[in-house]
C-alpha cells in the first residue's frame, strides 16, 4: 500500500499497520487490528442484538453489496479493493471471552452482517469457525 500525503486516523490507520498475510492470483490477505469483535446493533429494523465481522472485505464481489462503501473508512477509494484486499481481523479468544460476558440472556447474535462469514479466505484463517 502505498502511504497517502496527509496523516491517517482510525480504521484507516489501522489497515495501514495489517501485515501481509498471503497473496493469491489476485486477492491480498491482510491483518487487520481490532479492538473489539462484538459489535452492539440498536436498530429496531433487524432481529439481533449484536454482530460478528471476521472480515472486512469479501471476495465473492457481489453487485448487491451494501458493504462495499466500508472500504472508504481506509481510505480505499476504489471499489474493486473490496473484493481484492480481504483483512482478516486479529482474534483474541481471551479477549473475546471477556466480550461475551456483555452480552446478555436472551439477546441474539449475528454472523457476517457485513461480509461473507465463509468466503474463501475461511478456508486458510478459520476466524469464523
């Protein structure tokens, strides 16, 4: 990647400091820092309390995608990124333990809101398993 001329702050930072995890014909796995796995959903609009991501970006490239946008917050302005630079998020089962401790009796949890929980990358990183 190369560096941009103006310093970056959050996400964009962090993808910035992910190292190289594989290289595939045309996909790049990457690292990618996380502070938290859970992530708190208040909508009213959806059936579940909280989300699991365990990857920004998604190979399958569908047309439909809605997530596709998320790839801005790292300053990765063009959208076939998305489906090209797949970061895999740090886990910390440890620290993922502790997480679970928030939530609550009878509140729900949804996997791969974002992304394809499955998509290839599962098959070398097991992050969703």
């Amino acid at each position: 990647m190369a560096a941009p001329a103006f310093a970056l702050v959050g996400i964009a930072k962090l993808a910035t400091e992910g190292h190289l995890l594989t290289r595939k014909r045309r996909v790049e796995y990457r690292t990618l820092p996380t502070r938290k796995w859970l992530n708190r959903c208040d909508s009213k609009r959806v059936p579940f309390d909280w989300t699991i991501n365990p990857y920004r970006g998604c190979e399958f490239g569908c047309k439909y995608c809605y997530a596709r946008y998320t790839h801005e917050f790292m300053e990765r302005w063009d959208s076939t990124l998305f489906e090209t630079e797949i970061y895999a998020k740090d886990f910390d089962s440890r620290k993922f333990r502790e997480e679970l401790k928030g939530v609550r009796r009878g509140e729900s949890i949804a996997l791969g809101t974002a992304t394809d929980p499955y998509q290839p990358a599962e098959r070398r990183f097991g992050l969703t398993r």
